[in-house]
C-alpha cells in the first residue's frame, strides 16, 4: 500500500534536510581538519628549519634561541605569555582567544615531537576547547592540555 503524498512529501524533506545538515556538519569537519594538517605540516617545517639553521651555525642571540621568530607566525611569542618565574604559561583566557592554527602549533610545542596524526590532534583541541579549566582566566592551559594529552611534560 503506498503512503499518501502528503506523507510521501514530509519524508522527502526530512530526508532532504538530514542530507543538507550531514553535508554542512561534514564539510565543517572536513575544513577544520584540513587547516589542522596544513599547519602541523607548517609548523614541522618551520620548527625544521630553525634547527637546521642553528646546526649549521647561522648566528642566532639567545633571545632567537628561545622564542625563535617563527613562532610569531602562530601567535606564539614567548614575550607574551610569561608567568612571573619566565616560564612560557599561557592561561585559559588566551586559549580562547586562540585560532586553529595558534592551537595546532601550542599542542605541538607541548606534545614535544610529531602527533600520530591529524585527527588526534584535532581531538586533543576539542578536549581542551571541553575542558572547564580551559575557562579559567588565570588557569595555566599547559596543566590543561597535559590533563588531554594523557602525559606530563
């Protein structure tokens, strides 16, 4: 027995507005995780680059050595997120005002080598970005991404 048009229509634009909403989710995924492995791979080329230059013996001050100008790129300046003994502490306030990219590059600095790849590091942002201490203003997000990555540094 065929369902009436009426029926047959609602289905039809239920089905239809269930494609529409899993293309739109999917498509955002697909971008976020796209600009995630752009700037891993950016960020592990610049990195690469600096140690190269400094085992070759290019003149660098001990400013450079610390907070090398490639991490300005990613919003990184050591100068700016300091806590009062010198340490390198961004805090929660600063995490959110982050972008993608500035995030990719803190998580790799922390994680300290290569991720096993691009979905665990989008997956280790999120756990951050769900964190309630990720909110605190005062809250070090290093502590924070520790807590997410499973793994003291």
């Amino acid at each position: 027995m065929k369902t009436p048009t009426t029926r047959r229509r609602v289905l039809w634009a239920l089905s239809l507005c269930t494609i529409v909403t899993r293309m739109a989710v999917g498509g955002a995924l697909l971008f976020e995780l796209a600009v995630i492995g752009h700037a891993v791979s950016d960020f592990r080329r610049d990195t690469a680059t600096a140690q190269a230059d400094i085992a070759r013996g290019e003149p660098a001050t001990p400013e450079e050595r610390i907070n090398p100008p490639y991490l300005r790129q990613y919003g990184l300046d050591r100068n700016l997120y300091t806590d009062i003994h010198g340490n390198f502490s961004p805090t929660g306030a600063d995490w959110r005002q982050w972008g993608l990219r500035t995030k990719v590059a803190a998580t790799l600095m922390w994680l300290g080598h290569d991720p096993p790849g691009t979905w665990w590091t989008y997956v280790q942002i999120k756990c951050v970005d769900r964190f309630p201490q990720a909110h605190a203003d005062d809250e070090p997000i290093v502590d924070v991404a520790d807590a997410c990555l499973g793994e003291p540094h």
